[in-house]
C-alpha cells in the first residue's frame, strides 16, 4: 500500500512504513506482481507489491509514464535520444529506458510543460512554482 502526499509518499513494506521523497525517486519499473522504485543512494531500490496503474495518477507531473513497464522521474533524465527510432530516455543512474514511437509526441509536450514552468531545477527553491509537483493525472 501507498499512501501519497505533497512532497513524498509513504509506503507499506514488510518491515514497516517508509517515508520517501519524490526528489529521490529515479524510476519505478515491474517486476511482476511487484514494483522496483529505484533509488537514489546506497540502497538503490525498495519493491512492493503494486502496479504500475495504481499509482501513476497519483504521482506528481515531473513523473512520466514512458512504457508500460517504467515511469521515470524527469528530474533525474540525463538525455533524451531521438536520433533514430528506437528511442531512449537515459537517466541519472545510468538507467537506459525505451519510448515507444506512439507516446514520443506526448512525451515531449510533458517535456516542454515543465521546461517552460518547471525548468526542471528545484534548486531555485524562490522562483520555483511547483509545477513539476501538481497531480500528472
């Protein structure tokens, strides 16, 4: 179970709750029935049991649901390649993630969405608006 709130979420594993700050999320993937949330720091990922369409109307707009096996958070895209078909997405951590042809034009409305109010910078804490933060859904 997960419950969702303005700047973290809270999850239920078998050790307990666990308080985690969206900022640190890189990327959720399936690993069915299970969901990897990979992580910044030494832990790298915590998996529960959930999907995918459970929680994506849930996260705020700087998550993108790029396949129907990943969301990514954009603060922690490195690069997007659309060179040639197919096309990645590359992450902080070095994670290579495919888009799909059919979701390249909304993924790049997103982009431009929270390039043009977001900057995808949150370390401008006293111009940030918080765009990147209000519900995706």
């Amino acid at each position: 179970m997960i419950t969702f709130h303005e700047k973290e979420m809270i999850i239920h594993t078998n050790s307990g709750f666990r308080r985690l700050e969206y900022h640190k999320i890189i990327a959720i993937t399936t690993d069915r029935p299970y969901i990897v949330i990979w992580i910044t720091g030494d832990e790298k990922k915590i998996l529960i049991k959930s999907c995918l369409g459970e929680i994506i109307n849930e996260l705020p707009a700087v998550f993108y649901w790029c396949n129907q096996s990943a969301i990514v958070n954009l603060h922690h895209l490195k690069l997007y390649d659309q060179k040639s078909a197919p096309y990645f997405l590359y992450l902080t951590s070095g994670m290579k993630l495919k888009i799909p042809r059919r979701k390249r034009e909304e993924f790049q409305e997103r982009l431009s969405f929270l390039n043009r109010n977001c900057a995808l910078n949150c370390n401008e804490e006293q111009i940030c608006n918080k765009a990147c933060m209000t519900k995706s859904g």
